[in-house]
C-alpha cells in the first residue's frame, strides 16, 4: 500500500501531465504484480468501491477521538478523508510516559514502532480489495477500523480515497494507459484495443509489455477498436494540394465520440478512448439492435434534431441516469461510420463503400436513437468555405465546423495525414479584462501563467462591474508571457496563495481578446456562462479596459446557439 | 509558595520575570533579556543585555552585526546563573543549533519556558531535554491532532525518490534560512547523498556558522546560474534549497523546469501545499507534533501548563481531558517561521 499511496500522493500535487505520466510509469515498472494490476483497476474506474459512505468513516473517528478535537482538526483541514487520514489515533501507541531518552525513541515515528510491537501488518492494496469483494456491508466498518490501525497516514488517506470511490489525482483511464504503452513501448492504441479482453491485475497485459510474455488476445466480445482521428486542416497549406472531387464533406458534430458494439448480443458503448460508458446511457444501449461496430457522435436526439453540448452534459459523467434525466434528455447517435458490418469487419474497406454499407445499415435500424449523418454536397472548395461560415438552417448550425474524408481511405487507428481533416468554424472571440493571474508550473513555474478574465456587467446598483467569465492560459508566445507577468506584478492589488488579483477598472486594465469555441449555461459559475476552450487570441495593450465587451453581448452567443 | 505569577507572567513585550528583571524572548526592546533561540521574532535586536547560549549569540551577531545588543552574556546549557534571586539555567530544547528552554528556580517553585521546540533526533542540535517543573510554559505551532509529522528519512527518500524519476528538473527546496535549511541538508548527507547542494545566498553565512559549530553539511555551492546558460548549466537534475519567498519569485525562473518543493510542517495539509503551487511538499519540522506535544506535557506532568503561541485551543482541551491544569497566554508578536 506504501508506494500506491506515494503515488496518489504525488499524483495529486502534479498537474503537469508528463510529469503524471513519469510517476504512473515508474509506479508500474517497480510495483510487483498484483499489486500494480489492482492500482491500474482503481486508476482506470474498472475498480469502484463506495463501500465507505462519509457517515461511517465519521463515526468511526468519533469513536476513538475527541469529538471537540475532531471539529477543530476537521474545520482546519476542511476535508473529511483527510481529517480522519490524519488525525486517526492509532492504538497502541507508545506509552504517554517517556523515558528520559525520549528524543531518541522520537526518531522513529510511532506508527512506526507501534508495527514492530506486533501490531497489525500493514495491509496490501491486493488484500484490501480481495476482502471488500468478499466482505458483507455490516462488517466494511470493522474493517475500515482495522486497517485505519495499521497503516500510516498516507496510507490511510490513499485508503480512504479507494473506499469513497473515485480517486480524484487527475488521472484518465486514457493517460493510464498511455503510461502502460510508455511502459512497453507500444502505440496506445495496441493497449486500447487489447484492453477490453484484460481482466485486474492484468499479470498476462504486464507480462507482454515488460516481453517476458505474449501479446494477450484481442480477440474479446464486444470489445473496444481503436479510432481513426483527423488532422486540423491548414487551408493554406492543404488546399492547395487537395482534389474536391477525392473527398466527401459532413458536418462535424458537437458531442462527444462514442463506438457503440453489439457482438453476440453483447452491447457495449466506448468512449474515443474506450472507456465504457454505456452505464450512464441505457437509453442507447436499448437502441443497438443490430450486429456489428458503428462509429458516430452521441448527441442529445429529440425527433431527429439535435441538442447543444450544454444538455449533452447533463448526461456525462453520472454512474447512472434516471427514468427523469434520461425523458429530459434524450440520447443517441448521428452514425458516420461501420466497422464492423454483422460479423463482418469492414475496416478495410474504402470509406465510400463503408458508408453505403453504413446507409443501408442505418435504414434497417428504424430507431429514433440511431440516425445517419448525412454528406454535405459540395463542387469545390470555395463553395464548403461558404456553407462552413453561413450553415444551413437546422442541426447544421449547432456543427463545429466541417469534416472533410476522402472516398478511398480505409479506417485506420490513430491519425494519419492526409485521409481525414476537421475544419472547424472560426472561434468566437470576446475582449475581455484580465482579473487575476496564477502562477505556472515546471517551465512556467515563477510565471503568471493561468489568466481569469472578465465581462462588464450591471451589478444591482446599476454599476458596472467585472464578473470573471474564463480562465486561459494558453495562445500567447514566450516573449508575450514575460510582458504578461510583468504587467501582473506590477499591478497586483492583491494576493492569495498563488494568485494576484490585477487591477481592472474602468480607467485601467488589461484587455485580452479570448477565443472560444462555445458558450454554455452554468449554475456553477457567477457569471451564469461557462466557455470552451478558452485562449488568448491577442493581447489588446491599445484597448481601454471600459470598452470591453459586456455579458449581455456575450449571452448573445447562448442565444445563436440555441442553449 | 508564593504564585506562579510572582515568578513569570505576561506583559506588553512578552513573558516577564519580576524577581529576575528580564524577559524571555521580549517582542519589544527591553534592558535585559533571555533568548531562547535564533529565530527573528524570538531574537530581537537592541536589547541593554542579553543572556543566550554561545550558538544563539552567534546568530544573532550574523544576522544582526555585533553590536546587536548592549551586552551579552554566554550561558552554557545546564549551567546555572544567579538573576537576582532567580536561578537561571538553559537546557537544550531540540529545535534549531543553540535553541535553548529557559529553567527558572526561586523560592522552591520551578518555571520551565520551553521555546519553540521538538523531540525527534535532528543532527544539527542538541536534543531536548525534559525536566521536572511546576509549570511548562509551551508553544502549540502545531497543537492540533491532524499534525503528525512522519519520520524524517521517508521525506528524504520522497526528494531523491524525485531526483530518480526527474532527472532533467531541478529540484527547488523552499526551506527556513535558520535551521530547517540546514537539517535538510544534515539529513541529505545523512542518507547518502554526496553531490554538491546548491544554496541560496542568504543561506550562506548561517550554512557557515552552523559548519563553525561542527555542524557538517557536506559540500554546497551558491546556487548562481541564469536563464540563458544552456539546460546543462541550469542545475539541472540537483537540488537546490532557498528561503520560501524566493522559490515563488522571478528568482527561480533561472533553473530547469524547477520542481518545486517545500520542507515545512505545514505541508502535511494538503490544501495548505497546493495553495503555494508547492508539486513536492516535504513534511519537516522543528516544532513538535500533536505526539510530541501532548507526550511532552504527560512525560513532564507540571502542575499547570501555560500555552504561549499556536493553536491552543486543542491542547487546552486536551489538557482537560487529561486531567492537566492549563491556560493560554496569548502573547502576540510570535511569527510562524514554517510558513
């Protein structure tokens, strides 16, 4: 448990994800099996316990400490899991009582002395989960008691993490398994179409990478295949180069990518990185009536016509979706490939072909969840250009831009250049305050790196005010950060930890121009917008701060957007 | 007996003792003082006169020039001296080089005003020693029970642990000029670690002193390069250990990739790290933990406990639950050095 529990501690003060990446690969290169097979479960969600509800760890601190102690230890740290972490009063602790060499026997710390007066042994990640597997719901807090004895506080914080479910250290499945493919030196999409077949602890999978094995089958029902991904179009650079007539156009859409399976009657629905996903969207796992692999968008669906990403949310990342949520929201799939047609996989295929196969595929469906995203005509290239900046009315103007595919290529996983490109629509742009500046880390550590920026806005006294509506902290060069910080520290007002407020009023500040590509509704932010992918587009040094733009100008976009 | 008040109690610059005409660590200038040990807000400068141990006069001259006090006076530790009817002796108090508990004997009463201290081993002092008093006068920096510092060579292990998995960074040590910087570096060389430690330069004549007091920190280095010299040049792969403010400042931008860390005790709070950006929190304290506070009170059993800085309210009820008569000073004026 020590160094899984170094590990999450380390994983969760590093946001850098190479640096994430170094310590997942130096975790799995040294752990020993099963240990690091358990981990990886628990990294990548194949391992969910909530088994440790708030209330019962509670009650057990209560039990052993001080409940006036407890409160004040748990308003400082402000965190349950980590109060009880650390302010857990292990037994057996060495006697109130010290001797006169009390700063000797201080060297080491009690809970390490306590284990060597025969106290409980450490529990291992492997026992821990094998027992609550096994364990019934009424013996989990004799349990928990148990091992919050044994181990020390790191340990007992990594515990408790893996027993409320969800780690929470910024850790995807997808980056999991690309420290796997780092491990092996493999592509990641070998572990992502293999990874369905594995079972935790994946001995067979560790074997294979460390070429102490086989390359494990995978050949499993209804597993995952890797995706084709496009490249960004550059229009100078390709245009030029392309033939109108090798490429068919469709729109691309605004929701997420999902491939959704039926082998045998086994039904399952992946994420792009094949993550399974289909718990959250029973609505569409009822729908895949067929044999065989699509590929296409999962979209919110009411009647044919889409809804915004914005709804779509409302839908990702729940365990489960109510009877409610699921009448309110409705999904499906705008189908835009087929991998595997029956048992027949067609991947080989050209897409021409693939896509009649697709049609006709799609029309045997008859679902309201399942529908074709149609080829968008076009004679040449400045004719897409058009339809791209003014789409036509309906779903087309809630697209992203446009996909471009050219009528032979086969489907490939990764992203090679040439076969397929996304030519997205322009970003919106709004010029916006800079309000408070973070420092960075690693190369941008010292920097005032991450920028919160601001809308006017007419408080109730009819002023107007800043409300902070994004935070970017790319799109800018070098030189442009290092005139960024120098404007953040001179004209800090204030400090908090890591961040400064800048000064912006009327008559003075700094006017970002941000590029966005959508604008949602938010509860969860003041300013009642939440944007996507933000970034600095120009630094407007020649703009006054009172001629930003407004929030009601920025709502504007929600409107458009039909969210 | 006469009251425990009549021997110490509070005033406007500190702690004071009527019968001795001194204070203890006064926060204000005063004609005669007692300095338990080094730290800025503990050893004011401009006092008439100055009784400390050799170690903490020393560090006070460096830091403040010679003339930082009227006179001064070296106490050796356990070495009694007559203040008016007061017998005053320094023992050891484990917290930094020359940090000392001021013992205060008159009239069959005994006062022990412990300082700032800690009970587990530390190479660069002396360690604690307790004794028998009627009352303990004791800080509470860390008087909570979420404060259980780990042992110190698990901390070390994170930081060369680190230096393994990045070898391109350099490892950037926010640690107290006065003490912990040293200990980090005792405890380094102590596990093993032989390549040179590039330091800031206001470490650099404390680093000196220590090493004039037999303290060995192993070969050091001023940490001088810039942004310009070529990723080799730039401390790549080394530690490199600087007073906290300058971690988080332009200073730091001359390294590579600088990993930054922090050796304080208040990194055992998680939020508390990831406030200061801090990637490798390093749990390293001179101060005691809840263990070491509440064990030092049971091991000692004065009448009464007296609390001077820190959260006191925790240990307060715990010395109520404990059966153990205390009460906070509140004295004002006592920084943090860990923060």
């Amino acid at each position: 448990m020590k160094a899984f529990a170094r590990l999450l501690d380390r994983l969760s003060f590093s946001p850098q994800r190479n640096v994430k990446l170094t310590l997942l690969e130096d975790y799995l290169r040294h752990a020993p099996d099963p240990e690091r097979g358990r981990a990886l479960a628990s990294l990548t969600g194949e391992l969910v316990f909530d088994e440790a509800k708030p209330a019962m760890i509670r009650k057990a601190i209560e039990a052993r400490l001080d409940p006036m102690l407890f409160a004040l230890s748990y308003d400082f740290v402000g965190d349950l899991a980590e109060t009880v972490a650390l302010a857990w009063p292990a037994e057996h602790r060495p006697g109130k009582v010290w001797s006169a060499e009390g700063a000797e026997r201080f060297s080491v710390r009690p809970c390490d002395q306590q284990k060597s007066h025969g106290a409980n042994a450490e529990p291992e990640l492997p026992e821990v989960v094998d027992t609550l597997r096994s364990a019934s719901r009424r013996e989990v807090p004799q349990l928990l008691e148990r091992w919050l004895d044994a181990l020390d506080t790191d340990g007992r914080w990594a515990l408790l993490k893996l027993l409320t479910g969800g780690l929470r250290v910024g850790v995807s499945a997808r980056l999991a398994k690309q420290a796997l493919a780092n491990l092996g030196g493999v592509e990641v999409a070998e572990i992502e179409e293999l990874w369905h077949g594995q079972r935790p602890p994946y001995e067979d999978l560790f074997a294979w990478l460390e070429k102490r094995g086989e390359k494990p089958s995978a050949d499993a029902p209804a597993r995952f295949r890797p995706v084709m991904l496009a490249q960004a179009l550059d229009e100078a650079e390709d245009f030029p180069k392309l033939d109108p007539a090798d490429y068919a156009a469709e729109w691309k859409w605004d929701g997420i990518r999902v491939q959704a399976v039926n082998e045998g009657g086994q039904r399952r629905l992946y994420s792009r990185t094949g993550d399974d996903i289909g718990k959250s969207f029973p609505d569409v796992l009822q729908a895949l009536n067929f044999e065989g692999a699509l590929d296409g968008e999962l979209l919110i669906l009411r009647d044919g016509h889409i809804g915004g990403f914005g709804e779509l949310q409302q839908r990702l990342n729940r365990k489960t979706a109510s009877a409610d949520l699921i009448a309110k929201f409705p999904a499906g799939i705008r189908a835009y490939d087929l991998l595997l047609d029956g048992e027949e996989d067609v991947r080989r295929l050209s897409f021409a072909e693939r896509r009649k196969r697709l049609e006709a595929f799609v029309a045997r469906l008859h679902s309201t969840h399942i529908d074709l995203s149609p080829l968008q005509p076009f004679a040449d290239w400045e004719e897409l250009r058009r339809l791209r900046a003014q789409p036509p009315k309906g779903d087309a103007e809630r697209a992203e831009g446009l996909m471009l595919k050219r009528w032979d290529s086969i489907y490939e996983a990764g992203r090679p250049k040439g076969p397929w490109f996304k030519w997205k629509r322009d970003p919106h742009l709004v010029d916006a305050v800079l309000m408070y500046a973070q420092r960075g880390h690693g190369k941008r550590s010292g920097f005032y790196s991450d920028y919160t920026f601001g809308v006017w806005r007419a408080d109730e006294n009819g002023d107007e005010v800043l409300t902070p509506v994004g935070k970017a902290y790319f799109g800018f060069t070098n030189e442009e950060l290092l005139k960024l910080d120098k404007f953040v520290r001179d004209n800090t007002v204030e400090r908090f930890g890591p961040v400064r407020a800048v000064r912006a009023v009327k008559d003075f500040g700094l006017v970002l121009e941000i590029a966005f590509e959508g604008l949602q509704r938010s509860t969860r932010h003041k300013s009642g917008v939440a944007m996507r992918f933000p970034r600095v587009n120009r630094i407007r040094w020649d703009k006054p701060a009172r001629e930003a733009d407004t929030l009601s100008e920025l709502e504007k976009i929600l409107v458009q957007e039909g969210s | 007996m006469p009251n425990f008040t009549e021997l110490l109690c509070p005033d406007e610059a500190g702690l004071y003792c009527p019968p001795g005409g001194f204070h203890i660590d006064p926060v204000r200038v005063v004609e005669r003082a007692v300095i338990t040990h080094g730290h800025g807000d503990h050893a004011r400068t401009g006092h008439g006169a100055v009784l400390a141990t050799r170690e903490t006069l020393a560090i006070m001259a460096s830091r403040y020039g010679a003339d930082f006090a009227g006179t001064s006076e070296e106490a050796r530790y356990g070495q009694a001296v007559k203040r008016g009817g007061v017998e005053v002796t320094l023992v050891p108090a484990g917290h930094i080089l020359g940090s000392a508990q001021v013992v205060l004997k008159w009239k069959g009463l005994t006062i022990v005003v412990s300082g700032d201290y800690k009970r587990r081993r530390d190479p660069t002092c002396a360690p604690f020693e307790p004794i028998a008093c009627d009352v303990f006068v004791s800080e509470a920096t860390f008087g909570l029970p979420v404060f259980r510092h780990p042992d110190d060579g698990g901390e070390v292990a994170k930081l060369l642990q680190s230096l393994r998995q990045f070898p391109e960074r350099t490892h950037l040590i926010g640690a107290y000029a006065l003490g912990k910087a040293q200990r980090l570096l005792a405890l380094l060389r102590e596990a093993g670690y032989g390549e040179t430690i590039y330091i800031h330069g206001a470490m650099q004549n404390l680093n000196a002193l220590y090493e004039s007091f037999g303290v060995a920190l192993g070969t050091t280095a001023p940490a001088t390069t810039d942004r310009r010299a070529n990723r080799h040049d730039r401390l790549e792969g080394r530690i490199v250990i600087a007073p906290p403010s300058a971690t988080q400042d332009r200073w730091s931008r001359r390294f590579a990739e600088p990993l930054l860390g922090f050796a304080s005790g208040w990194m055992r709070v998680r939020a508390r790290a990831r406030q200061q950006g801090v990637e490798l929190p390093l749990i390293l304290s001179d101060h005691g933990d809840w263990d070491e506070l509440t064990g030092t009170i049971a091991e000692i059993k004065p009448q009464e406990l007296w609390v001077t800085h820190g959260s006191e309210e925790a240990l307060l009820r715990w010395s109520s639950l404990n059966g153990v008569t205390a009460k906070a000073l509140e004295l004002v004026g006592y920084e943090d050095e860990e923060t």
